[in-house]
C-alpha cells in the first residue's frame, strides 16, 4: 500500500507549517528551539497542562486547539517522561503517540524533534520518523465507502524539524526499509485469504527480485521430487496447491555461510479433517504470519543492503477439508526420512516446518536458523499476547534474541525444551506423532521441530499471540502487527556487526 504520511526533515529555523507538535519532559520543561518556536505561546502550555492535569508522562498527550500566539490551528505536547529513563525504542513509541493525535487528512504537520536537554540525536529522530509511519498505518484496500465517525486513513505531510538536517536523512534511510518491510509484512497478514493464496503469496514474494533477492519457487511436482511429504500432506486437501519459496539475499562475503529464517505460511487454516469450530475461523487467515514476517524482513534486508548473507524460506499451503484432505491415522514420511502419525490435522504448521527447516538445513547448513510460526493457541495461554515464545537448541542465539526483543520492544520470552518432553510425541506407529496432547503443548511442538534442524544452531520463535489480533499499541493500530521484521533485522544487524 502507498505510505500514509510523507515524512521529511527540515532545520529548526524553517518556519512551523500546519499543527505544531512538541515535546516535553516530566516537568513540563521544553527545549531552547522548541521555546523560540512557540514565542509567547509558550506559557500556553503550563497553563494548558494544569487545567488538563497533564503531567508529561511518556507518551501522554496534550491538545491545544487554536493556540493564542500560534500561527498553528493546533499545538500538541507529547510527553517524554524522564529523560534518564529513555531507550532507543521509546523514541519510536513518541512518534506513534504523535501520530495517534493527528486527524485524517492532508494537513501539513511539523514535528520538533527536540527534548529540554537539547535536539534529538540523528538516531532518535529517524526513530520518531519510523513511529509515525508504523502508527499511521491503516489497511482499508477494501472499503469502497466510509461510515460515519469511522476514521480514515492519516495523509499528513510531516516535516520533522531537527538540529542536523543531513545526519537525520542518513539515520533515517535504513530505518525508512524497516518500516517498509513492517508495513509488506502487515498487508500480506491483512489480505483475505480468497485473495492471498499459496500461489498469489509465492508470486508476491517473487517482486523481491527487484531488490536483488534471488527467488526460487518450488512447486508441487518439485517439493514430490525431495520428498516434502510432511507439507504435501497438509496442503493435498486444498484445491490451492503449496508452495515454497526460498529468497536468498547474498550481501556478505562470497561464500560466507548464509543465517536463515523460516515462515510457517498457512494462508487459511480450517483445521483440515479435524475441523476448528466456526467461531472466529476467519482469523486464520492469518496463519501465515510468520511467513509475512519473513517476506517483510528479506524486503529490509536488501532494500538497506545489508552486509549479509540471509536465507528467507517460507512453506506456503492452505489446510482444507475435503475429500482428498489426509485424516488422522495417516502416516506421512518427511524429506528428513522420518515418519510422522497425523493425530490431529489441526497440528499441521509444524509439518510444514519440519520439511523446510530439513530442507535448509540441508542444502545452505546455515549458522543458525530461527522459524517464526503462529503455531499453537497454548503459547498465548502460557504468555498472552506481549511476548513471543522462544525456543532454542543455542543458548547464545536465544540469548542475542532476547536482547534485541527487549531493545526494539518485539519481547520474547524463553521457554524450555528437554528431551522428557519426547515421549509425549512418541508414536507406536510411526518415528513420532504430530501433537503430544493438551499439556505443554507448545513445548511438545518444539520439540517436534527441533527434531528437523540436526545440530544447527536454531530458534523457534511461536508468535501465536503477537503477529495478528495482538492489542492496538502506539506504534500499531492493525488487525497485523508485522511482528518480527524489526526483531530479526536487528538481530542480523547486531550479529554482523559482532563478526567485524
């Protein structure tokens, strides 16, 4: 979708265009530029604040409509809260507050990216910059007429005034392809499942070659030829034929080995044979969010020529109901050779994995792999919807990504793996079962997948509770939340630059 709001950088000396945002601390102080933009105005606030009870808590707004001594129609204050207490992250967080204020429409706004203790630095300017366009973000392709009172879709024309124009233009650039990659990745989360389609989301991720990606698509008859019976075995009972999609981004080292990371991509899920009630069934078409998450990541990865070598597979199908659907009982053998009883057709994202995570591994032997799945309703039991679960054979990569959760606000938390967890998917029939019952059943489901990834280093990140339906943030208003791209791309970003 095209962006909600143009975002620009201008010096503090450029006159204030449109509504005026500003901000301020815990004591309500406000910064030199700040002050000589408001004039006499700025007594405004004090006296504003007092009546509204504003207190300057982080992200906390006020509203000055019409302010005496202002050009402005309006004056927003956003609060910082303590400055000793502020992160990178936070600053992203003041963007989508700022943004949340701001009305529908084409109204010029001008931002002063400014604090009491003096103008934000580069780095936390571009990251207001990626809070504005993250919370304007609104998916409303669909909707050919608007009720009334129903918000539009914000078309603001921002300008960000800061202490040095050219060093928050270069801060910004790469942040700008996060954002874009965030914003790929909510979309294909948001599409209809009659319109995202194994087949459409392959030839979507395919558009990457623009950026450099080389894309390979396997189809049906390719996947039979490895032997993918684990993912063939869900998507046989669809009258859309699976998928996987395999991008490659090689801005490393030549012949450096590549890091991967692997999207569960079930573009509907009824629960095949075993059938999910009907209530609140078209939430599954959100089963593919962590191949969304994947797709938007590679997108950031090339867009910002990153120095890396990254492999992005996604293992797309649809799990339908039909007569050719697999049943409970079924015994599939998967590309790693081993075979697996099908207890519950419902449990089918981790077949998929399990083919593509071997397949990876295999073919690229990767320095880690992480998979991102919305893979069981247990994780969201167990953690609710502010963390992901994560799961890990390596205690440095679970580590690294419990960092980067904690400093781009993508938070995860670690849960266990043990081998006393096997004998729940132990099977008399088959080398294992595809579900361990109702008890920790997202561990049984790691456990599962750790079985495809041999030694590589890997991490399974469920994201069940956090990629769609997730609670409306300050930097995410959408049904999508684009969980993910931010986390990972750091985490790269973080690695590589370890390696120098």
């Amino acid at each position: 979708m095209p962006d909600a709001v143009k975002v620009g950088f201008v010096p503090f000396s450029a006159a204030p265009r449109g509504i005026l945002v500003i901000f301020c601390d815990d004591s309500l102080k406000l910064g030199a530029a700040t002050r000589k933009a408001l004039g006499a105005a700025a007594n405004l606030v004090t006296r504003a604040a007092a009546t509204n009870q504003f207190k300057g808590k982080s992200g906390s707004t006020l509203d000055i409509l019409a302010p005496e001594g202002l050009k402005a129609p309006r004056l927003i204050v956003v609060g910082a809260g303590k400055l000793s207490g502020l992160k990178d992250n936070d600053f992203v967080k003041l963007g989508g507050a700022a943004a949340g204020k701001l009305l529908a429409g084409k109204e010029a706004v001008t931002i002063i990216a400014e604090l009491p203790d003096g103008p934000m630095k580069p780095g936390q300017a571009a990251a207001v910059a990626s809070g504005l366009r993250l919370r304007a973000y609104k998916f409303d392709r669909y909707k050919t007429r608007k009720k009334d009172g129903e918000d539009a879709a914000l078309r603001a024309d921002i300008s960000l005034a800061v202490g040095d124009v050219a060093a928050a233009r270069k801060a910004f650039a790469p942040d700008a392809h996060i954002v874009d990659g965030v914003i790929a990745a909510r979309d294909l989360v948001n599409e209809p499942p009659n319109v995202l389609f194994p087949e459409e989301f392959a030839r979507r991720a395919s558009q990457l070659r623009k950026l450099g990606v080389v894309v390979e698509i396997l189809d049906v008859r390719a996947m039979t030829k490895l032997g993918m019976g684990a993912l063939l075995g869900v998507s046989q009972g669809s009258a859309r034929p699976g998928r996987t999609v395999i991008m490659r981004w090689n801005g490393g080292k030549r012949g450096d080995q590549p890091v991967a990371f692997i999207g569960k991509g079930v573009c509907f899920d009824t629960g095949g044979i075993s059938i999910k009630p009907a209530g609140s069934m078209e939430d599954m078409k959100g089963d593919m969010g962590g191949a969304a998450c994947v797709v938007g990541l590679m997108h950031a990865l090339a867009a910002r020529k990153a120095k890396a070598n990254v492999v992005g597979a996604i293992g797309l199908v649809e799990n339908m109901p039909d007569g050719n659907a697999q049943r409970p009982g079924d015994i599939v053998t998967s590309m790693s050779g081993q075979t697996i009883e099908i207890i519950n057709t419902d449990a089918e994202g981790r077949l998929v994995l399990a083919d593509v995570l071997w397949y990876v591994a295999k073919k690229f032997k990767p320095k880690f792999m992480v998979d991102l799945a919305t893979l069981t309703g247990a994780i969201m039991v167990a953690l609710g919807t502010e963390h992901a679960g994560l799961f890990s054979n390596n205690d440095e990569l679970a580590e690294r990504l419990t960092k980067v959760g904690l400093s781009t606000g993508e938070r995860v938390w670690r849960m266990p793996l043990g081998p006393e967890y096997d004998k729940q998917i132990d099977s008399q029939f088959a080398d294992m079962k595809n579900t361990g019952g109702r008890h920790g059943g997202s561990i049984t489901a790691a456990q599962f997948l750790q079985r495809f990834v041999d030694d590589t280093p890997w991490a399974h990140l469920d994201i069940a509770g956090t990629a769609m339906g997730a609670p409306k943030s300050d930097i995410n208003q959408s049904w999508g939340s684009g969980y993910g791209v931010r986390l990972l791309n750091q985490l790269v970003a973080e690695y590589y630059e370890a390696k120098k």
